[in-house]
C-alpha cells in the first residue's frame, strides 16, 4: 500500500521538537501546539521514540487522548528501544546529533534493530502513545549519519530482522505500511534495489529541500514515483536555516548554505513571498511526495505553515529560481518551470 494511499493530507506535524529538540519545551506549550495541529485540521501526526527518549511519544498520546482514533494517521519508528534505567544525556553516542535531545528523558537509548526489538518497539510505542494500533512504521537511521562506516552492517541486521518483522505485522494488518525513516538517500536507494522485502514508501528527512535536493533526485525520487510508492518529506525547512535559523543538518549553518539562504531570499523577497511558501511548495511538487512533516513546538508555527501552504506563489519566482541554478535543472516546480 502507498503511503499516498493513507496519508490524509499534504501537510503533517513532526513531533521530533515534542521531545524537547535543541531546548526545553514547557509541557503546556507542547500540548497546545499538538492542540493548534488539529483545529488546524492537520490529521497526520509523525513521531519516534528516539525524540527525547519517548518524550515526544508520551506528549503525542496526551495530546491525541481524547481525539477520535480513526480521524488520524500516526507514524513512529523502530530500531531504538527506550529502557526505564536512566543514562547519562551527555555521554550519548548520536552520531551527527549529539546535542539535539540533550533536554529529552534521561532515559537509557538502546540501538536494536532485531525482530525481537522491533515488536518490543511497537508494544512500547502503543503504550506511550495510548493508541491501539499504529500506521505507519519506519525503521530509524540505518545509515551514515548515525552509524559511520559500520552502516551497512546495521543495515544488514535490520533486513534480517525489522524489515522482514514490518512486512509481516503489515501483512497481518497490525500496521497498514512501513518503511524506512532516514536522513540520507543511500539507505532508501539499497532497499529499493532488494527484490524483497517490500516497503510502502520513506520519510526522507532534510535531503528534499530548496537548500540539498541533488542527490534524492538520481534515483530516490523517480524510482519512488515510478513504483507508485510515496516520500514523507521531513524537515522541509533544512533544520530551520531555509527560514532565518542558525542550524542546518542540525548543526551551525556553514556560510556557503548561509550564501545560499541568502540567494533564495533575495528572489523570493523581490517576488512578494514567504520562504516557508518557497521551501513547502517545492517539495509537493515532487510526484513522489506524499506529504511535508515540518516541525513545530509552538502553536503560531502552524498558522505560519497552513499560510504558507495556501500562499500564492508568482511563476516568475519559480523562473527566476530556475534560471539562477539554485533549482536542479531536473527538480519539478510548480508551474511545470
């Protein structure tokens, strides 16, 4: 089943700032912007338990408590498994992320991509979400970022154990799909090119934006589209650089993406827009794209999101972004530019 097929919606809620990403969210302020989702209309909901340690599962499932289960669509992920001993935060190995949840649960974070720790996973994920049944499953960070050169070892493990474990719970109607949730394209070019097993679609997070997009679109992209499947877009808005922040892939933005931002904001000022337009509606104009999950930990963030969805957008900035290079010659844009 395509992920195209289940998604009610272009525009999701990521949950990752839930798990108290980069500072420490007030527990009221969580809820209300889970609260702002939905009045908001916003029906899908994507989390994980590596955000804060469960954090952002726990708020999730207070939040959606006493909305009706079959109006929403909820995604969350496999391949960590959150222990009730505590850990030191700052001793954690994260890969690239080291300081992202640093305000999370305190939580022991244990890699497990078996097909034992995948049902353990999902059990655990039902509980901290109050919710009798999930989704979308995605298998978490099989790749460089996190792992090094040791990813495709990890990779390995979860093709003998989450992969096969999702496509039987999908099969059996525990789940309605599953696939692979990653920050990097190399993950999701090797499982598209395995006969078995078969996943739904990806959530392909910061790899499909105005600021890094070359990549997804050699093989990613179209082989998604040709295969019918569908791409979740996280972090549309590169880790926030694309609209004014100071972080991209998580880390301080290097000044040849700031170089870059710049650009972009020049065309986009002189044509009346907002860079939330310009960075949304570039990503759903991709076939492959199902849905863009921005993140959000404040409820003004999705009122900002919705405008910038329904925002018109001149042909004339899509031209002129396309003529500056700062557009891949084969990425889609509205307007057929």
């Amino acid at each position: 089943m395509s992920l195209k097929t289940i998604l009610p919606g272009h525009l999701g809620f990521g949950a990752a700032p839930l798990g108290n990403m980069f500072r420490d969210i007030p527990e009221n302020e969580a809820l209300a912007t889970v609260e702002a989702a939905w009045d908001d209309g916003i029906r899908y909901y994507d989390t994980a338990p590596f955000y804060g340690a469960g954090l952002a599962e726990i708020r999730m499932g207070r939040a959606l408590a006493d909305k009706p289960r079959d109006q929403y669509v909820i995604s969350t992920k496999v391949g960590r498994v959150i222990l009730d001993e505590v850990e030191d935060v700052s001793a954690r190995d994260l890969g690239d992320k080291g300081e992202v949840f640093k305000y999370g649960r305190p939580n022991k974070i244990v890699n497990d991509y078996s097909e034992d720790a995948t049902y353990r996973s999902i059990e655990d994920s039902l509980e901290r979400l109050k919710t009798d049944h999930i989704d979308i499953a995605f298998v978490h960070d099989v790749a460089q970022d996190f792992y090094g050169d040791e990813w495709l070892g990890v990779f390995e493990t979860a093709r003998k154990g989450a992969f096969r474990a999702l496509d039987r719970m999908r099969d059996e109607g525990v789940i309605k799909a599953w696939g692979l949730g990653v920050n990097r394209v190399e993950p999701i070019e090797l499982l598209l090119d395995l006969n078995e097993p078969r996943p739904d679609g990806f959530l392909l997070a910061g790899r499909y934006t105005l600021l890094d997009h070359g990549r997804a679109l050699q093989r990613v992209m179209p082989a998604v589209a040709d295969r019918g499947l569908g791409i979740v877009v996280g972090g549309p808005y590169s880790s926030g650089a694309l609209v004014g922040g100071p972080n991209f892939e998580y880390a301080p933005a290097k000044p040849e993406i700031l170089e870059k931002v710049a650009a972009i904001k020049g065309i986009a000022d002189r044509n009346g827009i907002s860079m939330k337009a310009a960075g949304l509606q570039f990503a759903l104009a991709n076939p492959a794209v199902a849905a863009v999950i921005p993140g959000a930990s404040r409820p003004s963030r999705l009122a900002e999101d919705r405008a910038a969805l329904e925002e018109t957008v001149p042909d004339d900035f899509w031209r002129e972004l396309r003529q500056s290079g700062l557009a891949a010659a084969d990425a889609p844009l509205p307007g057929g530019f």
